[in-house]
C-alpha cells in the first residue's frame, strides 16, 4: 500500500512547478488527473520526442498521471470538472486566481460541489500584494529573488540565472507540502480549505534564509549576505588533472587533512583557527584552497578527503552523471517500456520508505489518453460522452484505453 493510496488530486497545472509538484504525490500513490486544454499542456512540445507531444520534460515529470482532455471555456466541461472535483481530494491549479475565478472555477465553485476539498494554487506572488495579477515563470522568479545578482556580486561577471528551472522545483516542493499538511487537517476534520503557494515569497524565504545576515537585527548589525556563499573562489577546486568539489568546514575535518598533506601548523594561523575566522577571511581560505588542490590529481584528494570524512567528490557533466557508479547501484536509473513510445529511461524515486514505498505505476499518457475513463468514473453514460466528444469539450486519444 502507497502512502497516499485512495487520494484522488485533480491536477489544473501545466508547465513545471505543478506537473512536477503532482507527480511526487503521484509517486507517493495518490490518483492524479491531470486536466489538459485540448491543445495539451504545452511542455508536452519540448525537445525531441518519440511521437508528437510526448517529450522528454513531459515524460520526466507526467508519471502516476491519467490525462482527460476538457475545453473549461465550455460549459459542458466546466461541468464535467465539477463533477470530478466532487470526487476528488485535493485540486491543484496553477492558472492566475483571476482567470480561475473567469471559468467559474473559484474556490468556492469546489467547494460548493465539495465542502472538504484541499484547494491549491500554485502563484506567482501572494494574492494580497501588489503583484498579485503579474504572470511568473522561472527565470523571472530566480531574478527578482535577487539569484542572478548573487553571481555578480560573487564575483562571477554578468547576471546569470541557474541553469535549471530551480525556481519551478523548489516552489514544486513547497506545493508538495502545503497538500500534504492540508490533507493531514482534512483527515483529521473533514476540513478542506483554501491555500495559494507563491514563488516570488518562497524564493525569498529560501535566498534571505542565507544572506539576511546582520540584517535579522534591529539594528542591524550588518549588511545582508553570507560572505563564504558569496566568495569568489567559491566553486568546484581545480586539481592537477580536473576539478573537484569538496566542503571543509569543522575544526576535525581541516585538522585532519592539514595533518595528512603535512601543514598541520597552518592550524595556528589566526585566519584558519576556527569556523568563525574562516568564515570572516573565506577569500583567502578558499584562494589557499585553490592554490594547493591543484598540486595532486582529483583521485588523490580523493582518497585524503574521504580519510577525513570531508564530503567530496569529483565535479559531474550531464553525461558522467548519467554513468555514476552510486546512482546505477542504487537503481536510480530505470528503463521502463511505454505502451506506445518505447523504452523510456525513467529516475526512480529517491526517497526510500520501509513500508509505503514510492513507486513509478505507469509513464506520462498521451493527451486525452483518459478521457472517456475518467468520465464514466464520475457518472456519463456512453451516450453523454460521445456528446461531449462530438462537441469538443472534450478529446480523446488514439492511445486510450477501453473502458
């Protein structure tokens, strides 16, 4: 038995931060439906694909998913979404508020239909602020959480944002949270509720948890930032013949590897003595750092590392990553046959539980590849559902399955 078997989560998100948000539940057990315009969610067109909507980012974040098609500006299919709402456990969108309130869709449109249902809305910024109409994606997230200039001020030249959509993922667990703390109240009430999840305020809590510094105070006792997150020579160590990652920070750990590469004495410099001082002279530590890793080949900082419990390790591309011995020992890596797409190389999940495991059930369906289930599911007969096919307020896929 999964963790969250027996919940069903009506999914309204596209892109990333919801898919990616409802597909951890759906790993956990929960039954996500997820509810597509009929053009589809619009990742599914991203990057090479084995059949047209079906690529890799929709594959890597639509598993534990079953994909019903309804055209919500109809009103046959805001009708049929009502219908699964009051069913459902939890629904989660990530349209703006205004136009979920448009389609009729408001929370109180749900809970009209469901009184206990967890309704959840992925944001680009609390709802009661001055923002609350802006549109958000992932790099203007990352910029106006202040992430670009961190780089700048590290001395990294230009602005850059994180090359991933860290943004999406991070706020994706935030969401995550929220239903799950929701659903321990429902559970233990019979209470559904409101809560909005906003990126712009959980990016900020996340970048000024680690730089508001001096700046927790009144009066401040100094500016904001975290001088070793922002120093320079902060980033993966040249070695003699490549480059390694690695993060001394206590007392034993630097007294042992000063020890091991004959330097014990360095412990008496003033700048090295102690976490404090390192930290208020990182620059010259991490220049030290710099200087003397690149005097042995990355295996032997290895094994001096690792002998002192240092966290270390070699600095991974995309493709070395794909070949770690540790991820494919652990099964991280699990080729998966699609019905319809071939072999499809799926990322386990990473959390393990002794008794309700995570688990992939089934890959991303096609667009509408559910329909004409889940409609039956909550009541249409068949005669009502060829109606809502003949009019468009609904799709179904070539790849569904009988029902």
């Amino acid at each position: 038995m999964s963790a969250l078997q027996g919940i069903r989560i009506l999914d309204l998100t596209s892109y990333l931060l919801g898919p990616f948000a409802t597909q951890l539940l759906g790993d956990m057990g929960a039954d996500i439906v997820k509810v597509e315009p009929p053009e589809g969610d619009v990742v599914r067109s991203i990057g090479p694909a084995p059949s047209p909507g079906m690529g890799g980012i929709f594959q890597q974040n639509n598993r534990n998913k079953r994909s019903i098609v309804l055209d919500l500006k109809q009103p046959a299919a805001r009708d049929a979404l009502l219908r699964l709402a009051a069913k459902a456990d939890v629904f989660v969108y990530n349209v703006r508020p205004l136009a979920m309130a448009r389609l009729g869709l408001a929370y109180e449109a749900l809970a009209a239909v469901n009184p206990g249902i967890v309704y959840v809305g992925a944001v680009g910024f609390g709802q009661d602020g001055p923002y609350a109409a802006k549109p958000a994606l992932d790099d203007l997230m990352q910029g106006m959480a202040a992430i670009p200039s961190l780089f700048e001020r590290a001395g990294g030249g230009e602005p850059r944002y994180i090359p991933m959509a860290m943004a999406d993922r991070y706020t994706g667990i935030a969401l995550v949270n929220a239903v799950l703390g929701a659903l321990v109240h429902k559970l233990r009430t019979g209470e559904g509720q409101a809560i909005e999840v906003p990126m712009f305020e959980t990016l900020a809590q996340g970048v000024l948890g680690d730089h508001l510094m001096g700046r927790s105070f009144d009066p401040p006792l100094g500016p904001p930032g975290y001088a070793r997150h922002l120093s320079r020579d902060r980033r993966p160590f040249r070695t003699l013949d490549g480059y390694l990652c690695a993060f001394l920070i206590t007392d034993r750990q630097w007294r042992s590897v000063l020890e091991r590469i004959g330097e014990a004495e360095r412990m008496q410099d003033p700048r090295f003595a102690s976490l404090q001082a390192r930290t208020d002279h990182s620059g010259e530590v991490y220049a030290w750092l710099d200087a003397t890793l690149r005097t042995r080949t990355t295996a032997e900082w290895l094994d001096i590392l690792s002998a002192a419990d240092v966290p270390a390790g070699p600095l991974h591309t995309l493709e070395s990553l794909l070949d770690d011995p540790h991820l494919h020992a652990v099964g991280f890596f699990e080729p998966r046959k699609h019905p319809t797409d071939g072999t499809v190389l799926t990322l386990r999940p990473p959390s393990r539980w002794s008794r309700t495991p995570s688990e992939v059930r089934c890959l991303a369906p096609h667009l509408g590849e559910h329909s004409e289930e889940l409609l039956a599911e909550v009541g249409y007969t068949r005669e009502e559902i060829a109606a809502l096919l003949e009019s468009g307020a609904t799709t179904s896929s070539p790849a569904a399955r009988p029902r």
